[in-house]
C-alpha cells in the first residue's frame, strides 16, 4: 500500500487487532454526555449509554446494565475509548472483574494500534496473593512493577486511582498506594524483553480506553479530572479518513500505513488536504527518525513553480536538531519565545498544537507554549505534512482540527 504522486492508493486505517482508523462512532444521548461535579471532576460515564466513547472493535460488544458498563459479548470489543485525549489528569473508577479476569486500563494511547503500547497500560488481573511482576494487576504493563498487591479476589469490586502528571504515574489500588511518583522512563518492552519499547518514546497525551479480553467486566463510577495545561476541546475532527479521500500528494515521496500510523519516506514530497481552512486549532502526535525532518504546513498551497516542490504557506516545523528552526517554531517565521533549543528528541513521540486565529500564531509541544507571534502573509489554505530527505522517516497519528468561529 503506497500513496505518492503516481498513485494516491492508501488503506490507512487497517489496523494489528482488525479495527480502522476510522473506528466506531461514539455514541451520543438524548441529554448530553457527562456531569461535571463542580470541583474539577467530570464523569466519564454517565450510567446510561456510551455518549463520549469510541471503539476500536465492535462497539456493540459494550453495552450499559443497571447503571455499570459491560462487556456484553467478550472477546468482541478490543478497547473503548475516550473520544477526547487527555494528557495529565487523576483518573478513578471502579471494576470487578471474574474468576481469572483479565483487562486494563489504557493511558494516553492512539485512536488506532494498541493503546497498551502506543501509550501505556494499568493492568487489571486476577493475580490476589500473588507476587507483583510487570505484568499483574496494578503494574503499569510490561515496563514498571507495583509496590504490592493490592487487588481484591476475584468477584469483589476495586477501585482505581490514577494520576499521571508530565513523566510521572501514581496508582493507588483499593487504598493501597501500590506505585509512587514512579518515572516514565526507558523502561518497557513490546511483549517480550527481547523487544524494547521505552515509556518515555511513546504518545505523550492520548485517550483513556478499557479493555476487552475476553472475559465479563463490569465498570462504574469512571470520572477524571483534566490536569493539562492545554486540555482537548470539544468536536475536534479526524483529518485522516480511511482511504485518504480528503487527500491528495504531490512532488514524490511516499506515504504508507504502518500500524495505524502514517509514515512518508522516499525523499521530498508533500500530502495535502483537499479542504482549506482559515482559522483553526489542530492537534497531532508526531515522531521522526534519527536526524529526521519534516513539518505540519497551514494555510498552504502547493507551489506552482515545477522547480521548487516547497509549497507556500506556513510550516509548523519538525526538526530535533536544527539550532534555530527546531521543532514547534514557525519555519523561518516565528521562532519559540521561551526555548533556545529543542525539547524534542528523535524516535520519540511528542504531541504538536498549532492555534491560528486571524493574524494571532500560537504553538505547543507536548503543552509547552513555543511560538506567540503575529504573522499576516496567508490568511487561508490547506494542511499539509511533509516528506523531506532520503533516510527521512516521519510518522503522524491522531491528526485532527477544529474549526473556529
């Protein structure tokens, strides 16, 4: 599956466990979602359908029985998410789980792929009596251990406690504080230790998913409160669409589906949105290779010089290296006002915000404000990313705008 120039074909969106990019629509109620208590905490649940969920497999799987959410047909739902990312936040809920039980809680993970990689995974298992590993109930799965264990036999509800704030993770687990300002590190691994996959190389911010492993699960009283400095908002919309319709590619390169994420390669080349759009927010997870090089063009439009594939427009850039055009600065445009040099680093992902209203430029990385600047040259276009240098290797997921009024 190859999208360039010659031939736009790319079913983005085929994912490791059989789901889409696209996934399966959240559900909305009659009343609204969620309650808001007042004092920071939002229920994620409201006891009564799946308003503000997605899912990544079959969403009829999960259902809602006397006020619990369920897994009404096992095996069958893959992970249900949150349909907003979140980056730093406290998390609670409630779980009872069968006789050898086996599910999890899935932190700042993809829309696509598997949340307990793409981000990372607070295990829930029937492991009562047992003697913690990196892969037993309240461990952070197959990277970091808990304390104790803490969970209750099997039959009996639990309750989680979970915050996450920048590199660090607190769990507490039936009131039991089983890990402690414990570091996302370079600990971690894919499935086996042979296969190293550090915590601090995955997303930065992501959806809260459960998962469905096969076995009846019950869930109740899930709420969050957002810690971030820059929280989602509401009706953000997914930029990639399963067959890349909205898109189109010019100028080389090469644009391929890689575990839900896209990956262009092949040297220069650009991938545009068929739509323009004037003022915006836009959010993405971003990762580049070693030495890599690439950026996240607004209000651009291809050039029309045969000679010069840059396009026109402005580039939000993506560069770990470069001295002055580093990644989160405007490219020769706008540069960070509080940063001198990278915080960025290859082989990592880190999440991009770009805000544009009028003339008014503003740039995160990973809730860190980079740019604040007053720019004038375009005042509307498309989105682009870009292919760079031959060895270049750039991955995007979970690209996604909302339009503003």
């Amino acid at each position: 599956m190859k999208l360039s120039a010659a031939s736009v074909v790319l079913a983005l969106g085929i994912l490791s466990g059989g789901s889409l990019l696209a996934g399966c629509e959240s559900m909305d109620s009659q009343d609204g979602s969620v309650s808001d208590h007042g004092d920071g905490w939002v229920d994620l649940f409201n006891g009564k359908d799946l308003s503000g969920w997605a899912c990544e497999g079959d969403l009829s799987a999960w259902g809602v029985e006397d006020g619990e959410l369920v897994t009404v047909k096992p095996g069958q739902g893959w992970w249900l998410r949150t349909d907003k990312m979140y980056r730093d936040f406290e998390l609670k809920l409630e779980f009872w789980m069968p006789e050898g039980g086996n599910s999890g809680v899935g932190l700042r993970g993809s829309s696509n792929g598997d949340p307990a990689f793409t981000g990372f995974e607070v295990q829930i298992l029937d492991t009562h009596g047992e003697e913690p590993k990196d892969y037993t109930c309240g461990s952070v799965y197959t990277a970091i251990t808990a304390d104790s264990m803490a969970v209750n036999p099997a039959g009996e509800w639990n309750s989680y406690h979970i915050t996450v704030i920048g590199d660090t993770i607190d769990v507490t687990l039936n009131g039991v504080k089983i890990l402690n300002q414990e570091r996302l590190d370079d600990r971690g691994y894919f499935r086996s230790a042979d296969n190293p996959l550090p915590l601090n190389g995955r997303a930065t911010t992501g959806y809260i998913s459960l998962q469905d492993h096969g076995h009846p699960f019950r869930y109740r009283n899930i709420k969050i409160k957002d810690l971030s400095v820059d929280p989602e908002p509401d009706g953000m919309v997914h930029l990639i669409d399963e067959d890349l319709d909205g898109w189109f590619a010019e100028d080389g390169g090469e644009w391929v589906n890689e575990g839900g994420a896209l990956v262009g390669r092949g040297g220069p080349g650009h991938l545009f949105t068929k739509s323009e759009y004037e003022d915006f927010e836009m959010r993405a997870l971003v990762k580049v290779n070693e030495r890599g090089n690439s950026g996240m063009y607004f209000r651009v439009q291809p050039n029309p010089d045969p000679n010069n594939p840059w396009p026109n427009g402005y580039e939000a850039q993506v560069d770990n290296h470069d001295p002055k055009n580093f990644t989160g600065v405007v490219y020769d445009k706008a540069w960070a006002d509080n940063f001198d040099k990278p915080i960025t680093r290859d082989d990592a992902w880190f999440d991009y915000r770009v805000r544009v209203e009028g003339d008014w430029i503003r740039t995160w990385i990973n809730g860190q404000a980079m740019v604040d600047a007053h720019l004038s040259e375009f005042d509307r276009g498309r989105f682009a990313v870009q292919g760079h240098h031959d060895g270049n290797v750039i991955e995007y997921r979970d690209i996604r705008v909302l339009e503003l009024d």
